[in-house]
C-alpha cells in the first residue's frame, strides 16, 4: 500500500515539472519565431517624410515594401525633419509573417521572461530541495 505522503509528493513534482515546462515552451516558442524572422535595413518610401511605407530586403534579395510597426513609439517622428527629407535607414525586424519592428524583436521579450521564469522555477525548486534535506540531516 502506498503511503500518502508519496502521494503528495508525486503531485507537488507533477506541479514543479508543469511550472518549469510551462515558460521554458514559451521562451522556446519565442527563439523560434525569432529565428524565423530576419533583421534588416529600412527606408522610407515617397517623397515626404509623412509617408508610413518603407522597403527593405528580404534574406532573398527581393524587395519588401510594408508599415514598421513602433515608429511614434520610438519617437522617430518627433525628430525635426525637413520638407523633402526621408526618415531611414532604420534598423528593422521583420517576422515570418511581414510584419516590421523598429529596432526591436517582439519575440526577445518574450525569451527573456521564458527562460527567466523557468530558471526561476528550478533556483526555487534547488533551494527547496537542499532546505528540506538540510533540516533533515544538519550534520
């Protein structure tokens, strides 16, 4: 017969294991929209800094014309540019879907909180562990 104290430990390492799994499968998801996605130079297209269409190219060589996304939040069009000038070369990336960032990669945030998280699960499981066997046996 089983003894409940096994029990209770099998579901507190079912819960660790889900904690560690859960944002270590969130940063890796987020290394691979990452690697998916390219970093590239952009330019403004048009004649007036007022347009909100750049190109860059693409890891093919081609020609990618399209909105970067966090541009008023960069400040970029705070900056004081002259009638006829053009905002760029901007550093972008840009996702396996098209859609540009300004000098930035969505998906490093999310990395950083992933294998911040499951890092922090397992420092907090080892602690526990070695606290534990330590009031156990303190010789």
């Amino acid at each position: 017969m089983r003894s409940p104290g096994r029990a209770v430990r099998v579901v507190v390492w079912g819960l660790v294991l889900v904690a560690f799994a859960l944002p270590l499968r969130h940063g890796l998801m987020a290394t691979r929209a990452y690697v998916d996605g390219y970093w590239s130079t952009a330019n403004q297209v048009g004649e007036s800094n007022t347009s909100e269409t750049f190109t860059w190219k693409s890891p093919q060589g081609e020609a990618v014309h399209g909105i970067v996304h966090g541009l008023g939040e960069k400040g970029y069009y705070d900056e004081a540019l002259e009638e006829g000038q053009r905002l760029g070369p901007l550093r972008v990336w840009v996702s396996a879907s098209g859609s540009a960032h300004v000098d930035e990669a969505p998906p490093e945030s999310a990395m950083v909180f992933g294998y911040g998280a499951a890092l922090a699960v397992a420092g907090a499981t080892a602690y526990v562990m070695w606290a534990m066997r330590r009031a156990r046996d303190p010789s």
